[in-house]
C-alpha cells in the first residue's frame, strides 16, 4: 500500500481539527505496519476518524473498491458516510443498509466506489448478488463487531469475511472492553 499523510491533513484542515487525538495517531501509525488490528476505546473517543483516516491515505483513485466498513446499525452506518463525505475527496463511497431501496445501491454500485460502507445483512447480500466486486478490497472494518455479534449477525459477518480473499488489513473496533 501507498501511503498519503497529506490526505490526513487536508482532511483535518476540512473537518477544522488542529491535531490528531492519540488514537487517531497511533492508529494511523500501526495501520501502515500492521495487518490485524483492534481498536478498543469508548463511545466520543474519535474511533471512527482513527480507521478512517488511513483507509483515506491508503485509497488509489485509479482501483475499484478497496475498503469495506462493516456497522452494526444503519444509522452508524450512515453516521460513517458522512464524516467520510466530510474529507470532501474525490473518493467515491458507497452506504448500503437495510431500509435503503436495492435497487438505488445497486445504481450506486455500478460505477465501483473507492469505499463501502454497510450494514452485515445488506453487505451480505450484495455480496450473493454479486454486485460488490471484491477482488480490490484490501481493507475490512468490522465497526463496533461485538455488537454484531450480540446482534445475531454473525452468519453474514462470516459470508462476508469468507468472500474477501484479497483483504489483506483487518481492523475490529469497540466501544466496550
């Protein structure tokens, strides 16, 4: 992976932040040196900008998908998107979740995002339908992946983990120990 720091800046200077809260940067750090890891920190810590941040440095604007964001719940979900949309890139992404029409993600899905964003249920069926191609996915995060799991999803998180042969960074985050 090529990195690019100065996406993390431009990103701050959008978001208007100074500095980087010490998750943010350790996390930043690691990602480029790890390919597992887990993000444990309570809920307002900025969890979501620390995997965020090097998906965004780590995204090529020529390649098809390239990361995926697994939530819980359709409103994280779409809380994700939106401070992703907030860098104001050029980066295509992409939300899918139960409650939003198929067949509008479907569209959304034709013309590849750089980024997707989802819901397990809606990740998973996509993934069935073949409408996410996940050759280029080399990232997955599993946001607040306990929850999932107490949820009842983890027959789709393991369809999905199982389909992402060429995912080569995985990050787990939570908000509870």
């Amino acid at each position: 992976m090529n990195f690019q720091p100065e996406r993390t800046e431009q990103a701050l200077k959008k978001l208007g932040f100074d500095e980087l809260k010490d998750i943010q940067q350790a996390t930043i750090e690691l990602f480029k040196i790890k390919d597992e890891l887990v993000l444990v920190a309570p809920t307002g810590s900025g969890k979501t900008l620390a995997f965020l941040l090097p998906i965004l440095e780590a995204l090529e604007s020529d390649q098809a998908t390239q990361a995926l964001v697994v939530a819980p719940a359709r409103e994280l979900a779409i809380q994700i998107e939106q401070v992703f949309k907030s860098f104001k890139t050029d980066f295509k992404v992409s939300c899918c979740y139960g409650g939003h029409q198929v067949k509008i993600e479907l569209n959304n899905l034709i013309d590849k995002p750089h980024l997707i964003i989802g819901t397990p249920g809606r990740i998973a069926d996509h993934l069935r339908r073949g409408s996410i191609d996940t050759r280029s996915i080399k990232t997955l995060v599993l946001d607040e992946f306990d929850k999932a799991l107490e949820l009842g999803f983890e027959k789709d998180i393991k369809s999905i983990t199982t389909a992402l042969q060429s995912v080569r960074k995985r990050v787990l985050v939570s908000a509870t120990q």
